[in-house]
C-alpha cells in the first residue's frame, strides 16, 4: 500500500467513526493517535475525495416553498434552494455542494447516453467532489471554457475532467486559454479544428452545468491570473453585476460591451437561453451575480441558498 493508499484508508477510518459512530474529533484524535488537527482534516479530506454523501430524508419545508416560488417568479425549469438563515458562507458552500451533488446525479443516473456541459470554479469543484462515483461510461464531459491564465499556468479547479473520472465516461477541453492575448490570437485558437469540435459539442449538451460569478477585485477571475487589476476597474465602471464563462453582464443582466470579449474563447453563452442550463451559486457576496443572471434568463434552471432566495423573491418583479 503506498502513501496515498494510506492516507485514503485513514480518512475512510476517520470518516466511519465520525459519521457513523459519532464520535467527536478528539474522539478519534485518541483512538487513531493523532492530534485532534490531523483528525480535523481527515474527515475533511474524505468529503473532498468523495467518500461521504449525504442524505437528508426529510426537507426543509420553508426551502421547498421558496424553491417553488423562485421557479414561478424566473419561469425556470428545476430550483433547489438549501437551509442557510444564519450560516457562515463557508457552511453555506458545502450545503450547496450537497445539493449540487444530488441534482447532477439524477442526470448521470439516466442509461441512456448523455453530454454534460461543465464550467469551472470552485463551488462546481466542491459539488463534483461531493458525488459519489457512479460507472456511467457512456456520458460524455466537454469543458465550457478554457483553463489556461495568462502566465500558463492552469486553473485549480479542472471540473469537466473531475467529473468524467466520477463517471468513468469522456472527457473533451478547450485546447485554448480564456483570453488570449490578442484578438488575431483568438482566431488562431478558434480555428484550430479540435477547439471547433469541442464547441460544437458543448453547444449541443443535453444539460449544461455552470456557476455563476461575481466580478471585483479579488474574485476568482482576477485572483486565478484571467483578468488583471485593471481590467476589474474598468468592468466594475460598467457597472457589471457578474460573469459566467467570462461573459459580464450588468444589473438588468444584459451583456456588457467589455473589451475582453475580443479575446474571449469559452464556449458562447446568450442571454434568454433556450439551451438547459443550470446555475449553482450562493452566499451574500454572490447574490447580485446571481439576481443579474436570473434577469437576463442566462440560466433556466437554479440550485441556491435560503437567504438568497428570500432577497430574490422581495424583488417587485423579474425584470
């Protein structure tokens, strides 16, 4: 058994005793004879690797009616809203996570073969990691957008490929970096025959599945390298509101006239969508990103928090 072997068996044990058995951290600090931080992150490093799902028998009566009415409100076609009244926002992303998790596993479940669309980003990543690993070779994963930065290197959070490791199915990337570095670059990486194929794949998903961003200084655009200090500035005196796959869109959720779009390469998206599409977002800091892409019908289908959904529904109206 090597390291790796070890270190997943360990977090298996850890796992077992504090979800099963109940057992406290210190609990099995003790009885695995670490210390209570080592035990910490292995019950966490479990979650990450997969080996925990959660199931939840009985649902939160106030979320369903709120799910109920979002979908209503937004004519969309799937809303899941999760407990959050309270929560750290940490607390609320694993929860989302949960959830994210289940609804993407109804569509893998499906036999007959499938193509999923997926975005990047770090709450995909957590929801990804939260699924359990399902044998569904026949599905297909194709990445929305490209994962390479300006200094290239690549993102951290490579979601299409997690997801087609889950299912043990295909898995198909944008052999090009979300901006390139002029717009003559990006024709040349349009062009390339792999990266039209790839596309035209991801344009015809059976079900696409995205986050939704919100765009400032030190958001994960701007802390992953892809836009500058700069650029922000300039997109934030646009009055933007957020992005998906890069495409910025302000408050009434119309797409901005950004000077990144010359040089963007991620699979096009377009305001009132009639492709699948859900979005999985939450948090306080998300919530003008989240109302924006609503407005503008980029998404038809939405998995978010209990707080957000509350701010949602006070608006007077959708548009």
């Amino acid at each position: 058994m090597n390291k790796e072997e070890k270190k997943q068996e360990l977090a298996a044990r850890a796992a077992w005793m504090y979800y099963v058995a109940g057992l406290t951290q210190q609990d099995i600090a003790t009885a695995l004879g670490l210390s209570r931080q080592v035990a910490q992150r292995l019950i966490y490093s479990a979650r990450e690797m997969g080996m925990v799902t959660v199931n939840i028998s009985h649902p939160v009566t106030h979320c369903m009616r709120l799910a109920r009415e979002l979908q209503d409100k937004f004519a969309l076609s799937l809303c899941r809203v999760v407990p959050s009244a309270g929560l750290e926002n940490d607390a609320i992303q694993q929860m989302l996570a949960v959830e994210g998790a289940e609804v993407m596993a109804q569509y893998i479940a499906e036999d007959k073969p499938q193509v999923f669309g997926i975005g990047s980003g770090k709450t995909l990543r957590s929801i990804i990691d939260a699924l359990p690993w399902l044998e569904r070779p026949q599905h297909q994963c194709v990445s929305m957008i490209g994962a390479i930065a300006r200094d290239d290197s690549g993102t951290r959070y490579d979601v299409p490929l997690k997801m087609a490791e889950k299912m043990q199915g295909k898995y198909y990337f944008i052999p090009a970096p979300l901006y390139a570095d002029s717009p003559e670059d990006k024709t040349m990486w349009c062009q390339h025959q792999v990266y039209q194929r790839v596309t035209e794949r991801a344009l015809h998903a059976d079900i696409t599945f995205l986050g939704i961003g919100e765009v400032g200084l030190g958001c994960p655009l701007n802390a992953e390298g892809f836009i500058t200090d700069d650029q922000v500035q300039r997109l934030e005196k646009q009055q933007v509101a957020g992005e998906m796959l890069g495409h910025f869109f302000n408050q009434q959720g119309e797409r901005l006239d950004a000077e990144l779009d010359a040089l963007l390469t991620s699979v096009p998206l377009t305001s009132h969508t009639s492709r699948k599409i859900l979005g999985f977002a939450g948090g306080a800091k998300k919530y003008a990103a989240i109302r924006a892409a609503l407005r503008g019908q980029w998404i038809n289908g939405l998995v978010t928090d209990e707080d957000t959904a509350v701010k949602l529904l006070a608006q007077s109206s959708p548009d």
